[in-house]
RNA sequence: GCCCCGGUAGCUCAGCUCGGUAGAGCGGCAGCCUUGUAAGCUGUUGGUCGCGGGUUCAAAUCCCGCCCGGGGCUCCA
C-alpha cells in the first residue's frame, strides 16, 4: 500500500465490462500518437479494460515491469473468462507521469506481450482526449486495482526461491552412511532406492509430485462405517459412527499408554479455550497466523487451542521444579482447533477439529533432552510399527547442530532401521534445533505427518518455565516438544494402507488390535444359535470384540458380508463343531483352517500383543445392529 | 482464498446434450427356502432430484445465487 502514498508505479485499474466502446476526440499532448482513422473509435463486448498508467520509476525496469503486469492481466483475465482486452492508456490514476515517449514505449510491449500470450488485445491510442462507455459486470471480480512496482517486478522472477535454495538434504543411513541429495534431481540419489517411502517423499518435498485422485480413504471411511463428514457442523469436524468409535478409542488408548505407561509422562487436562488478552496466549496465537478459531463472549475475545501448548505452558510456570525431578514428562490428549483453509481440508489428512496426543518433556540441559528425545524417538517408532504401514522419515536440523551430533543421528537411525532424509538449515529459523517426521505415505503417493518431536532451546525462558538448579538459581528448561500425530491422520494412514493392498490385489485389512469387530461367529442354522452365542461370550470375557450373525441368511451369504466387512476371523459353526469341539476358523487373507477355541485364542492373543484392547461398541447379535451408514 | 468437477431413494449410480408421468442394483420390509465358507428365490416399500430464485404452458434437465462434497493451485509448528 505503500506505493499508492509515494513511490513510483505501473498502475493498472482492471474493469470487466460487459460493453466498452471509445472515440477519439482531439489530441491533449503535442507528442500524441499518429493514428489511422479506423484506430480513432472502437468496441467490444465482454472484454478486461485495462486502465494503465505509466510512471516515471517504470523507466528503470521497463521489461520487468511489462512482464508482472502482463501476468496480473492473463491471470484476472482467465478468471472472469473474458474474450478480449482493451488497453487504455489513462493519465490520470497517477501524478508522477512518465515521460511520453517511455509511456507508449511500456504500453506498446504491453500489448505485444499480452498479444503474446494469445489474447485478443486492442489499444487505445496515447495522448487523445477520448469519449468512453464502459459497462461494468459487477461481480465481485468485475473491478480491480493494481500496482507493480518495478522491484516487485523483479523479484517476481524469482519468488522466494532464495529462501528455499538455503537448505541443503542429505540422506542419512542407520549404517552411518551419507548421501548428498540434490533437490533439482533426487533420483540421482541411488540410495533411495532402498526405501520406496522414502523416495516418494522426497519426490514430493523436491515438487515432482503427479496429478492426484481423491484419497481412497473417504470412501473406505463412510463404506466401513467408520466415519464421516457432519454438514450441520463446519468442514472438517467429523461424526464417529460406534465402528469409528472403537477404533478411535482404540489408537487413543495406544497413545496414552505409550505416554502414561511406558514413559511414565504425568497426565494433565486444560481448557480448550483462552483469552485473547492474556500477553503469552496472544504472542503463541500470533505465531500461528491466524489458523486459529476466535470467537467473542461477554465483549472480551476467545481463541480455540491449536494445540495443548497454551494450557501446558501456563500451568508449568507456576510449577516448582527441582533439577532433581528433570526430566520431567507431561502428556495430554488434546482436542485441538485448526482453521485451516477449506480446500484444505480433505477427508481424515487434514481437520478442523482433530485429536492429539501430546506429550512435553521439560529437560535441565542439552544432553538429558538428547537423552529423552531418544526415548521418545524409540516409544514413537514401537507405536509407528504397530500401524502396519509404510512410512519415511526426515529430520529438519540447523547444520551446525548436525555436524555436532552426527553420531546421536546415527543412533536414532539404529533404532528405526530406516534411511532418512535431512534437511538441514544453515541457521535456527524455527524455536527448534533439530525435530524428526514420520511421514505416512497415501496410495495416491501422498504424505502425512505422523509423529514429530522438536528439540526446544528457545521456548521455556519466553514462557517463564524455570526449574531450580543446584546452585539454588533458576534456569529456562530445555523443552523437547512432541505429538504422536493426529488420531484422526493415523485412520487415514491406515485406510489409505488398506487401500493400497487393494490396488496391488491383496485383502484389505485393518491391523487386528484396530478391527471393531476381530471375530464373527456364523451358525449354520438356527440351531446352532445358542451354541454360537456361548463361543462369542467366551471370547469376549477373553477381551475380544466379537459377534454373531444370527440373521435368517444362507452360510456363503453371511461369510461374504463378513468379508467385505473386512472381519478378521470367522468361525463357522453347525453339527460338526458342536460334536467335535474343533473349531472351523476363516481368517481374512490366509484361508479356512480347523483349530481348537485354546489354540484360537492364543492366535488372537499373540497377534494383538500387548496393544489395547477396548470392549465392543456393537450389539453381540448383528441382527440387533442397526445400519448407521454405507 | 482462487480455478475446475460433482450433489437424483438409506447406499452406489443412470436420466440432464435436445425441457413433457423420476429409473436400476444393493439395502429395508414381507413371504418362500432351512441353509457348511464371497451374493438362494419372489414380492414390496422407498425420492421437497442439495437449497433459493428466474425463464417457460411445463424444469432433475436451461439461467443466476447460495450450501455441501471432491480435485488442483496457494498455504501449512
């Protein structure tokens, strides 16, 4: 805005008009242009009037200037879908004219570019007094203002790529191994090769990534009962139907023993919302760019948490931390609000209203968060393993940290047994030294972000969160940051891994601790109905979501509902199981097979591990089950 | 936020070009069959054609606006 008080410009007023028709009257200037008697006058309809003013900074850059402004001009022109533009030359948008012969000079190369670009371009000619008519369309884009500055002008040749060109990548094997990456052609990188996920996602931070489909997992989501969109709410908050419930309580159960039990971190809850007038709570919102949902009660202003921090943060300043106690671990599974942009939002990858289990570590020095992020990093890789999917994973890390630590890199790379890619960021531009990825990759080639944990050297002084030290002074923690992705992307990865047996021809299927449903019992007929239903009930006090198809359907009718419903095990039973006492077992993706009950439900224990295991949301009989979806 | 595509029965979709009585399969319901590892047979129910406005004697169909969804771009602790 700047430039509409001083400095100096190409300033365009862009019209849509429905009619536009001119004539040439006299000449205001001696040094007008000579024209012919058919250029005097002239009309067309449905086309972009481009007003235009030529100033006397546009003669420093005439090209660049030419070139931004022809861009803006193809880009409106595109979007209202004109069918021609008129180039007006119109004095009076500025007073810092430029001289007559740059001006004809600019606007004749404007025309020629334009003309250039395939549009149908006619120019008004320069230094005339000229009667008009222009009959604007009126929607929203139907008038617009623009200014190129002739330094915009050329930094527009290359926006932001000085920026960008600033990291460097390598790859980084758990042998110690190192492979420079160039980001202009990855696939040089032979390395890469060992880790199809890995490759994909560098294909996609290096923007060589293909023309994608919808994400498979919408249409598994809804189809398996498991989720959907909720139109009565804003986009990207979702409806859990039971089926989704389970398997959302189940991931939830998964993260909270990872924080609670294996890593003893201390459970806390905060409130969603803040006060904006709050001086920390304001300067935490503000680093999020406005991504955050407001609201306004009783005239004083809200936000929605993006994320646990605020909460957290508040509530360990006050807390009174000996260095004895450090390293000091807290988890919350935080709800949290993102307004992320519409088209942004698509099924599971992105929400407005997502899941997080978050866990902080609050660290006296640098080698203890080291310590700890390696702890995290080996609970983080059991919990990405239990999933059953692909995943690559990158570090982002200032070069000079890395150059340090390369050793501990290494170690960490030991533990997942995986290549990684490394970014590394010639100086801290982040409140984080060094954070990791778990990057999922889709069926459409895409990734999403699992697991981060961020090594904080900047946060706790800012926040006040001190501990004592022995010496008896306080000193800011070393904060290491982490979430276990979201609840929510973790269905989506996992439905978009089962999308991808489907495309290679294998059963889909969900991971045996994450089926709402693990075993079916399908009787044969009626009489065996009692019989089934006692084999459910033991399975279930065993820990197990099972049901019963007791519907009047024929055997081969129910086993392909089973099937499609993607039920892990069914166990037919009929005449010969109640005489016999063994067991006819399907299990989804390897065949039928006959076992006794013991043997089945040491199959079932071992496969589900020590993983959790929530109790059935679904009536036992199915018949009593009604249909929510699909 | 911008551009493109879509919204028809609970679900998946046809019909829309060229306006003239809203269709199929699945599901639901009823009956027959009495069932042994991916769909037994017959009948039947079910729709303000996303919402609002306009054009027309007549609109699912043509026009405009909005809502919802999908894709791309942009953006992305």
């Amino acid at each position: 805005m700047r430039s509409l008080l001083g400095g100096s410009a190409l300033r365009l007023l862009l019209i849509h008009a429905e009619e536009f028709s001119f004539e040439a009257r006299q000449k205001a200037i001696p040094s007008a242009e000579e024209v012919s008697p058919e250029r005097k006058s002239g009309s067309a309809r449905n086309a972009l009037v481009v007003f235009c003013t030529v100033e006397k900074a546009d003669g420093k850059n005439p090209d660049a200037v030419v070139e931004a402004a022809t861009n803006e001009v193809v880009e409106v022109f595109d979007k209202v879908r004109a069918s021609e533009v008129v180039v007006y030359p119109y004095a009076h948008l500025s007073k810092d004219l430029a001289p007559p012969t740059l001006a004809v000079e600019v606007l004749k190369k404007l025309e020629q570019a334009l003309m250039d670009k395939g549009l149908k371009v006619f120019r008004t000619p320069f230094g005339w007094y000229k009667a008009f008519t222009v009959k604007c369309l009126g929607h929203p884009l139907a008038e617009l203002s623009r200014t190129i500055l002739p330094e915009e002008a050329k930094l527009a040749e290359k926006p932001e790529e000085v920026e960008a060109a600033k990291s460097t990548f390598v790859v980084l094997t758990p042998e110690g191994e190192e492979y420079p990456l160039d980001m202009k052609n990855p696939l040089s990188c032979q390395v890469l090769e060992r880790d199809p996920a890995l490759k994909q996602l560098v294909l996609n931070e290096a923007g060589l990534k293909e023309e994608r489909a919808a994400p498979p997992h919408i249409k598994l989501m809804k189809r398996l009962e498991l989720v959907d969109y909720e139109p009565a709410s804003d986009i990207g908050h979702f409806r859990f139907y039971p089926k989704g419930a389970v398997l959302k309580e189940a991931l939830e159960e998964f993260a909270t023993q990872i924080a609670v039990r294996d890593l003893r971190a201390m459970k806390i809850e905060t409130p969603f919302l803040y006060r904006l007038d709050e001086p920390d709570i304001a300067e935490q919102a503000a680093r999020f760019r406005e991504r955050d949902y407001r609201l306004e009660v009783d005239d004083r202003e809200f936000t929605l948490r993006f994320a646990g921090d605020f909460g957290l943060f508040k509530m360990m300043k006050d807390v009174t931390m000996s260095y004895k106690q450090l390293p000091i671990r807290v988890y919350e599974l935080a709800p949290s609000f993102r307004l992320e942009q519409r088209g942004e939002c698509v099924g599971l990858k992105r929400l407005r209203s997502f899941t997080m289990p978050d866990l902080h570590c609050f660290c006296k020095d640098l080698g203890q968060a080291m310590n700890e992020y390696r702890e995290l990093f080996k609970q983080y890789t059991r919990l990405a393993n239990s999933m059953e999917i692909d995943y690559a994973v990158a570090f982002r890390v200032v070069k000079d940290f890395y150059l340090e630590n390369k050793e501990w890199f290494v170690e960490l790379l030991k533990i997942v047994g995986k290549p990684a890619l490394i970014e590394l960021l010639p100086e801290m531009k982040h409140y984080w030294v060094a954070k990791h990825e778990y990057q999922a990759i889709d069926s459409t080639g895409g990734n999403m972000q699992l697991v981060t944990v961020q090594l904080d050297i900047e946060d706790a002084a800012r926040y006040g969160i001190n501990y004592v030290d022995e010496d008896g002074s306080k000193k800011g923690c070393i904060i290491l940051h982490s979430s276990m992705g979201s609840i929510e992307r973790w269905i989506a990865a996992i439905l978009e891994q089962a999308a991808k047996n489907i495309a290679s021809g294998k059963p889909p299927k969900l991971p045996l601790w994450l089926s709402p449903i693990q075993v079916r019992v399908i009787p044969v007929s009626k009489a065996f109905l009692e019989y089934a239903e006692s084999l459910a009930k033991i399975l279930e006090a065993k820990g197990f979501r099972v049901d019963v198809d007791d519907r009047e359907e024929t055997v081969p009718k129910k086993i392909r509902d089973a099937e499609v419903e993607w039920i892990p095990f069914i166990v037919v039973v009929g005449e010969k199981e109640v005489s016999t006492g063994v067991l006819s077992v399907r299990e989804r993706g390897v065949g039928t097979y006959q076992v006794q009950l013991e043997e089945l439900i040491m199959k079932l224990n071992n496969a589900i591990g020590d993983k959790p295991r929530v109790p059935s949301y679904l009536p036992l009989r199915l018949s009593m089950r009604p249909r929510f979806a699909a």
